[in-house]
C-alpha cells in the first residue's frame, strides 16, 4: 500500500519504502570521464531547477518520508549556487542528513562552505591514484587538486568521507592495493562499484567491465569481515577489518538482490522523477514546482507514479534502459 500520512514513507507497489533521493543539480560536467562523458559535456547548466522551484520539491518529498538527499549531477560543484542551495535543502523540515557526490576538483575551496551548510555525507569520484592515468581517465591533470581536497574535507571531519572508485580490468585493477591502503591509512570508506553500461559505453564496457570478485577475494584472503548489510546504509556491503580503521565497500548493480533494497528515487536537474536506475522514462515535475500551493498534487503525482516502480532492472536480459549516460541524473 502506498502511505499518505505526513512523513511516512511511501511504498510502491511491492512494499519497497523511500526515504532516500538522489538530487541532480545540473547535468553539466567539466570533467570527461572515459565511461561517462568520454567526449564532455554540452549541456546547459542554467535548464537545472532554480533553488525555489528545489525547495518546494523537497519539502513535497519530506512530507513523503525522504529523510535523506544526497546532490549530485553532472558536477554538483559546477552550480555557482551550491551553497545556498544546499543551506536551504537542509533547513527543510524533514531533511536528516545531507551529502553530496562530487569529482572533487572544487573540495579545496568548498570543503569548508560544503560542511559549514550542513552537509554531513562527502563521496568523491577517485578512479586511479595514479596521476598519469587519472589524466587518461578524467582528462584532466587533477589528481592532486582532488586529493587535497580530501584532506581539506578531512580536517575539517565531515561525519562521513567515501571514496567511489569504478572497476575497470585494464586501468584500475592493478592498483587495489593502494586503495585498501588509502581506507586502512585514513579511515575512509573506499567502495568499488562496478561498470555499468549505459546507452553510450557499449565498446568500452564490454572491453573493461570485471566483477568485483576479484576485489572480495582479497577482502576475504586479507581478514576483512562482511559487516550485516541494512539498506538505509546504501547499495554498498561494506567490510571491516578487526586491526585496520576504514572500510571497503562493493557496489554491484548486476547482482540479483541490488534492486530489493532500493529505497531510492532519483530526480535529475530538470525536475523529472526516475523511477529507476536503468528504466525507460522521466516523468516531469516542474510544472507542479511553480508555487508551494501545488505541494498536495505534486505529492499524489509522486504517490501514483510509484506504482509505476518496476520491481527490477533488466541488465541481465540485455536491457540497459534510456540512460545515455549517468552525468544525466547522478548515478
Ligand atoms: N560528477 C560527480 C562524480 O563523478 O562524483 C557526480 C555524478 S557521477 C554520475 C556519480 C557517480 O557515478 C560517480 O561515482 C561515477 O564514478 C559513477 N558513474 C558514472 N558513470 C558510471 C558507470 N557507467 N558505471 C558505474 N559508475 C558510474
Ligand atoms: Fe563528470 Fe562524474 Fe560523469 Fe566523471 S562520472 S564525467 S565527473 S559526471
């Protein structure tokens, strides 16, 4: 059944709870990542929702149940009113915890701002530790900009810091070492996700996707422990070791039960729900983000949209949905 009491979450129709969004702020890039914008960005940073329009949006949603947002894009950084606008998500009523996702290339200079607005959750993008191939990988010479920024983040103790690293078999496969040393020398949580195959990365998908086995056998092998999973936690089945700080976490969007757990909605930076990750369509919203009065349709807009909510995504059955790529809503 789906819930319209006040802050209780709503449920689609196969009693999957949401209180979690994933909230696109532009699907604008700088960075050219060879598995999400090999050729850069074009798009248009000032189509996002304003923060007005952001605002009702959340409030609507809080009402929902969503308790947790996390800003993400294209680069979240890129919108020259980040920090406003993040101040005014988290004032929300409703709103627990706040973070954001980003390629770190602004973190020296916003770390501060980011964490003086009541963000709380910092995940950076770090797909090699390897400054040559970070060039190779971003096209950008920015792997030590980015580190500092980390370390800026760092001091500044943000309650929770991880590190998103995308598998790749020929570019970062070789370098898990250094990454189980970066979670165990700095406390971070450093999570593997695996590739995903878009509508854009075919070629370079079937050339670089590997599983993450490879990366739970060294867990096993090296005595880290699969913590219990809770999906409030995020997708991630995250391990501890008895003598190491840090955790290693894993990602894997192709396994059976990742979508059982989803407790998520995504709204990319245009103001369209996505039901899911890998679905067929958007549906608009902007036209009930006019004024706040809109609120009670907007939410049974949301309410009946869920119902839509499939089950499962179909990687496996070769169906990779309309993504073009994931800078368009967030990942
Ligand atoms: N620009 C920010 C960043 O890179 O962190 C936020 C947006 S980005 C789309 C969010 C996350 O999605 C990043 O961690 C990125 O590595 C991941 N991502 C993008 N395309 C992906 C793909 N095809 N497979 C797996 N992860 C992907
Ligand atoms: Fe930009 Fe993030 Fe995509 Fe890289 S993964 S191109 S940083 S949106």
């Amino acid at each position: 059944m789906l819930g319209t009491m006040q802050n209780t979450p709503v449920e689609d129709s196969t009693g999957r709870q949401f209180t979690y969004l994933r909230l696109s702020i532009t699907d604008a890039c700088n960075f050219r990542c060879v598995y999400c914008l090999p050729d850069g960005s074009h798009s248009c940073s000032s189509a996002a929702l304003s923060s007005g329009e952001t605002e009702h949006l959340v409030t609507a949603l809080t009402e929902l149940g969503i308790q947790k947002i996390r800003l993400t894009g294209g680069e979240p950084t890129l919108r020259h009113d980040l920090i406003d606008l993040a101040t005014r998500i988290r004032k929300v009523s409703g709103v627990e915890k706040l973070g954001i996702t980003t390629n770190g290339y602004r973190l020296r200079e916003l770390a501060r701002p980011l964490r003086d607005a009541g963000i709380e959750g910092l995940n950076v993008s770090v797909d090699t530790l390897s400054q040559k191939r970070f060039f190779v990988l971003t096209g950008h010479d920015l792997l030590n900009q980015v580190l500092e920024g980390i370390e800026t983040a760092q001091s500044l103790r943000f309650p929770s810091i991880k590190i998103n690293t995308v598998l790749m078999k020929n570019y970062n496969i070789s370098e898990l070492d250094a990454f189980f040393s970066l979670a165990k020398s700095t406390g971070f949580c450093v999570r593997f996700i695996e590739l995903m195959r878009t509508q854009s990365n075919k070629e370079f998908f079937d050339q670089q996707y590997i599983s993450s086995e490879l990366v739970t056998r060294k867990l096993e092998e090296e005595g880290w422990k699969r913590g219990s999973y809770h999906y409030a936690g995020g997708p991630a089945h995250e391990y501890t070791h008895p003598i190491h700080p840090g955790t290693i976490g894993i990602i894997t969007p192709y396994s059976k039960d990742f979508c059982l757990s989803c407790n998520r909605l995504r709204v990319t930076s245009r103001g369209e729900l996505r039901l899911c990750l890998f679905g067929n369509r958007n549906y608009p919203l902007r036209q009930l983000l006019k004024t706040p009065d809109q609120k009670p349709e907007l939410q049974a807009f949301i309410i009946r949209l869920l119902k839509h909510k499939p089950a499962s995504h179909l990687l496996s059955e070769g169906s990779y949905g309309n993504t073009t790529n994931l800078a368009a809503f967030g990942g």
